[in-house]
C-alpha cells in the first residue's frame, strides 16, 4: 500500500492526496482546520467503469483518469456553489 501526498505551500492550506490501495485509487482534494482535515471533493477509480474504463482500475492511467475525475467534481462542486452565492446576493 503507497501514499502520495502533495502540499501546495508550507502552511498547509491545501493538499492533493492520491492514495493508492490494491483494490481501489482514492483521489481528495483537502484542507486543514483546528478540527481536522475537511474534504472538498474525492473520486475512486471504481467509478470509472461509468464511463467506459472496465479493466485494469489500479494501473497508472487509471489514477491519471481518476485525478481527471476528481476535477470534474471539483468544478462542478464549484460552479454550484457559486451560484448559490449570486442567488443570496
């Protein structure tokens, strides 16, 4: 079992976590609080079958198409709350 963890500054204030397990990827994008680490979106590579990936859910083109997903979510999570801030304004 691996662990890759990115950190986009000394402080903490956001980090890119990909975990890889033997089953399963685990993209997050998180962020540090005095009471824990709050998680803004995660994808899995066994949602990639939805989309046409069937075999082969561990490998390195997997986590590439899982970080693609993970994005996705990110920014339509993103775009959603944005529009709920135009609405109350």
């Amino acid at each position: 079992m691996g662990f890759v963890k990115v950190v986009k500054n000394k402080a903490y204030f956001k980090m890119y976590q990909v975990k890889f397990w033997r089953r399963d990827i685990i993209c997050q994008i998180a962020y540090a609080c005095t009471e824990g680490d709050m998680i803004v979106c995660a994808a899995y590579a066994n949602e990639l079958p939805k989309y046409g990936v069937k075999i082969g859910l561990t490998n390195y083109a997997a986590t590439y198409c899982t970080g693609l997903l993970l994005a996705s979510g990110f920014l339509t999570n993103l775009t959603w709350i944005r529009s709920i801030k135009v609405r109350w304004k």
